[in-house]
C-alpha cells in the first residue's frame, strides 16, 4: 500500500498518539497519525483539498485531500464543551482550500485557563488504505504502520459483528443507531444525546443494563467507554453526524438538555465536590508545576555544594516563593471564574488577603509578628494575612460569586458597572477578614494537620494506605479532591509527600497493563494494551485502567497492591516532592536532589505489579 507523508497543520511538539490523554485518541481508535503538545493558535491546511466537516464548536476539522487522504484535525480534548469559545474559523465547510491556508485560530492559554487540555491529535482516519503514515513537524517526524506485517495482518482482520433482527437494507447509519438504542437499553434509558467530530455522546440513566460489549461489536463502531459521566461511543469523523441524527430521529433529545449539566447532575455529592474542587484548582496547577520545578532545580544545586550567589538566590526565592504568597489570590480568582463571578474581582479579593497592612501568616508562624486584634460587639477577633492559606479564598470565592450575582438582581443597569463591584468587593472583605477567614483557617490547619500525622505514620503505613487505594479513587472520578490538600501541603510546608506516594500507584498500573500486554499472543490486541499503556508512564492512568486492568480485574488489583508498596516505602522514605500535578516520568524533574528513592519507588511499584500481573493473569480469563 501507499505510505504518505503530512506537514503537520500546526506549530508545538510533536508526540505520539498514545500520550494523549482521550483513550479514543490514544489506542489509535480514531485512525493513525500524531499529536501537537503545547500548540500555537494557528491551523493551516497541510493539503490541497475539501473541508469536509467543520462543527459549530470549531474545535475540529475534517479534510479530505485531492489525492483521497481524509484528515481529521481534533484541537485539544473535549474542547467541544467550550462551544466554539475560545475559536474563529476562517473556512467553511464545503470549501475548497490550498496547502499552507489559515483554517482556524484559537487561544490556548484561554482554553487552558478553562480547564482544558490543548493537545492536538492529527490523524488519517482511512488510515487502512495507506501504508506508513508519517506527520512531521520541523525537523521531527513519527511514523505508524507499514512496517510491521503482524500490525498488518491485524488491520486486515474483519471486525466483530452482532447478531440482529434490524433490516439489513436500511442505511448503515439507521442500523447503526437502531442497533445503539437496542443495546443501550431503549429510550427509557437515555436521558440526553449529542455529538463532537468523531463520538456519540449520551447521558444514560442506569448504565448497568448497556450490553457495552455488543455496542462495540456493532459493524461501524471503533470503541466505546465511560468518560465524565458520559457514555461515549467512538463513529468517526462524518460518520457520527449521521448516526446522531438518525438516532435522534423523532425523539426530543436535540436541545432538551445541558448535557454537561446533566453530567454534572448525574454525579454522586463526593463527585460533585471533586469536580467542583477539579475545575478551581486546575487552572492553578501549571504555575504550581513551574515553581515545583524551580525549587527542585534549586534543591539539586544546592545537593551538589554548588554555592549559589547572593543576588541569585534572592532571584530563584522569587521564582519559588511568589506563587505561594499570592496563593490566596490564584485560588479566589479561579473560585470566582468558576462561580460565575467577575474573575477580576477575585483576583483583587484574593491579594486583599495577603495585603501588607495585615501581619504575614509566615512572620506569625515563626514568631515575628503577632495578630492584629479587633474588637467586633464586644468579641476579639484576631486579624492576619492568609499567605499560603487555601479555605479561607476558596470559600471568600465561592460567597463574593452568589453575593455578586444576587446585588445584580436588584441594582438598575445603568449603576450596576460601579454599585456592584463595589458593594462585593466592601461586604467580602469585611466578611472575609473578621469572620470567613478566621473560621476557615482554624479548620484549615486542624484538617491539614491530621493529614499530614496520617501521612507521616510510622514505617509508611500512611503511604500503603493512600497507594493502596488511590487509583480505586481515580475510578469513581473524586481524586481532584486531593488538590486543594496538595497545595496547602506545598504551601505550608514547601514539599508535597501524597506526589511521592500516588506516583507509585500510577506506575503500578502501567506495569500491570504493560504485563497484559506482554502476556496477549494477539498481536492487535497487544498493540492495543501497549498504546494504553504508555501514557500511564507520563502519569495518566485512565486508559490502562478503563482499557485495560479494569476489564480483566485481576490486572487492575494488582496495580493496587503495587501501589501499596510503592507508597509505603515513599511514607518509610519520607519521600516529598517540590511540586504537584506530573509524576512518574515527568514528575522526575520534582525530585533531582532525592532521585534514587524516586526511582526506587517507581521500580517497586511497577515491579511488583507487572510480577504479579505476568505471573498470575491469564488472557483467556
């Protein structure tokens, strides 16, 4: 067969599709090619050819090129939530375009800044009519298919079909959805439905009576799963828009609902507060992540009695220290952006925390300063800055937002752009500092507190436990909880022990799916495993544990245990990262001054699992 070659459509770096972090993408559902990590905001067209599909949201692309290539361009994952914010397209589809022509724009940081990854797949997806397809990007290329003769042979095979009474002369895409509806429990089952550029979305009320494994052996769908409260099923670029709309033909599922709200409704009240908690801290994690790397890098110097000039230590305290003394601000801005409040108001809220007039919480704390008392109907309340101080702006945050909207219900138009900021900004801050912010700091340091004593039980009992039974968190979909608890760990103390301690959970689950892979003689399959296995390595476990150990158990059970011993010795090691939010790999750079207990506690968690798993699974089972 053919082998092509595509210039890729935008500028960043380019990896392969197994590290992103969407399993449709990542196990080379979709079709093959690469990805673009860290984008600019430009799309050009890599070929002479058609737009084929352009969604309303504008964050994918699909051409079909004069020589017959049908690309699809997916800018970041799930970013069809935006609704075409954030994105201008200067094509249409239908029209016709020239290699090198501008198709769309977008702004990462602001898609970023939402909560959404900006990774870009890049893919063929007739990819079974070619050979080797290569995507390049300046001087870096990656390649799939057409040199191995087992990947081949594999492609060639036809795929699993079920058995139906559906009328074998309708349109694919009528039998494809009245084969869905039957499967996935009838109408009654489906609360809302829509679509991005290549799945079938659906918001479902009971899924324990979807037969999953019949939908996927459905002659027309490339994988489904679970994913945000959402079932997803994997159509394909094109083929997608017409299953949706004969699946919802004569049905008042199309703008019935919000289906992100649905998926928000759906959650249990421990999700809820873990989504909530997700879409406040995310945002922050990159900076915390920048400074984690700096005190690393500082940490690592200073390891190797490299003495460090005046002026360049007092640079990298900035570097290091800045974030954590203006945290309260990050935290209130983000909090107010996910409220619905006027995010600039957050950030003035937030530094009203930390103003200078108020004693640094870090001169109390050691000594050098001491509260300022206020007497409020007879009561002393001490008064303080909240450096470093997570609660007190997260709550603050979420009052401000409810307080901002409600004086917006009342106060007349005209006066609203100068009444209401005013107004919140006054009754915030004097609750803030007199009564939020006194409650919400004693509660801080009390839970904080017993946080870290668990932790820092003895012989790593508090690491076995949190290993043991991380990823088991990670499935319900509640471990962004752990956010606020990682940042007010760095923040009250400069290290983060749970990264050290969850890093070896996560790699335990890319071993034991590295082991189903190694002990799989299908060689799809394996190729599959492999690819689902990868991104684990760069600290995402959702497609090892959803594609992979989840489905056979026994897998993902021993991950578990890995876990569990890779956390007890981070705990007995009293291993602490600089920083939050990368691990395994990536997660290296937050421990260059103690890199032989990091790696060992990566080596037994993957050991340990990967023995078990090859040891013990089977792939019959």
């Amino acid at each position: 067969m053919q082998d092509i070659r595509i210039d890729s459509p935008l500028k960043g770096r380019l990896i392969p599709l197994s590290e992103v972090t969407d399993p449709a993408f990542a196990s080379g559902a979709m079709g093959r090619g690469a990805a673009i990590a860290d984008p600019e905001g430009r799309v050009v067209s890599p070929v002479d050819g058609e737009v084929t599909v352009l969604f309303g949201s504008k964050h994918a692309i699909g051409l079909h090129s004069a020589d017959g290539v049908d690309i699809l361009i997916h800018v970041g994952v799930d970013t069809v939530k935006l609704e075409g914010k954030h994105f201008t397209a200067h094509v249409a589809q239908g029209d016709t375009v020239k290699r090198g022509q501008l198709l769309l724009e977008f702004d990462p940081e602001a898609i970023r800044a939402e909560g959404y990854e900006t990774t870009t797949p890049v893919l063929v997806t007739n990819a079974a009519d070619y050979g080797k397809i290569t995507l390049a990007l300046d001087d870096a290329e990656i390649s799939s298919g057409g040199d191995d003769p087992a990947e081949e042979k594999a492609e060639a095979v036809a795929p699993a079909t079920v058995e139906d009474d559906i009328d074998p002369n309708l349109p694919k895409e009528e039998r494809v959805a009245k084969l869905i509806w039957k499967y996935v429990g009838g109408a009654g089952n489906v609360r809302s439905a829509e679509h991005c550029a290549t799945r079938l979305r659906l918001i479902v009320n009971d899924k324990s009576i979807i037969d999953e494994k019949a939908i996927e052996n459905i002659d027309g769908v490339k994988g489904q799963f679970f994913a945000a409260a959402q079932y997803q099923i994997i159509l394909g670029t094109g083929f997608v828009d017409k299953v949706f709309d004969a699946f919802v033909a004569g049905t008042n599922l199309v703008g019935a609902v919000n289906s992100k709200q649905e998926a928000y409704d759906q959650m249990t009240p421990m999700q809820k507060i873990s989504r909530t908690l997700g879409d406040v801290f995310v945002p922050i994690i990159p900076v915390l992540v920048a400074t984690g790397l700096f005190m690393g890098l500082r940490g690592a110097v200073q390891s190797l009695g490299i003495e460090m000039n005046e002026n360049l230590v007092r640079m990298s305290q900035i570097l290091t220290d800045t974030a954590f003394a203006f945290l309260p601000a990050l935290v209130c801005w983000s909090t107010m952006n996910r409220f619905g409040g006027t995010p600039v108001i957050g950030i003035v809220l937030g530094l009203m925390l930390v103003a200078p007039q108020l004693p640094n919480a870090y001169a109390i704390a050691a000594g050098d300063a001491v509260p300022i008392t206020m007497d409020i109907f007879g009561i002393p309340i001490p008064v303080v800055g909240y450096q470093g101080s997570v609660l007190p702006a997260l709550v603050l945050g979420i009052f401000a937002a409810r307080l901002q909207k409600w004086f917006k219900t009342f106060v007349p138009d005209i006066i609203d752009l100068i009444v209401t900021p005013f107004l919140t900004l006054l009754v915030s801050m004097l609750l803030g500092l007199l009564i939020i912010g006194p409650i919400m700091h004693t509660l801080e340091i009390g839970i904080f507190g017993a946080v870290r004593t668990f932790l820092e039980l003895p012989y790593g009992i508090g690491g076995l436990i949190v290993g043991g039974v991380h990823q088991v968190i990670v499935v319900f979909g509640v471990h962004h909880v752990f956010n606020a608890l990682e940042v007010q760990l760095l923040a009250s103390t400069g290290l983060d022990p749970f990264n050290a301690i969850i890093t070896g959970a996560i790699v335990a689950q890319g071993g034991a799916a590295v082991a189903v892979a190694a002990r799989t003689h299908d060689a799809k399959k394996r190729a599959l495993y492999i690819s689902s296995a990868v991104p684990a390595f760069l600290g995402i476990t959702e497609p090892a544990i959803f594609g992979i150990n989840l489905r056979f158990m026994k897998p993902f059970i021993y991950g578990l245990v890995g876990g569990a011993c890779a956390g007890a010795i981070a705990g007995f090691l009293h291993l602490a990262g600089t920083g939050m939010g990368i691990t395994v790999l990536p997660g290296t750079l937050l421990y260059l001054d103690h890199l032989a207990e990091y790696i060992l506690v990566n080596a037994v968690g993957f050991g340990v699992a990967f023995g078990l798993t090859f040891t013990f699974f089977r792939p019959e089972e």
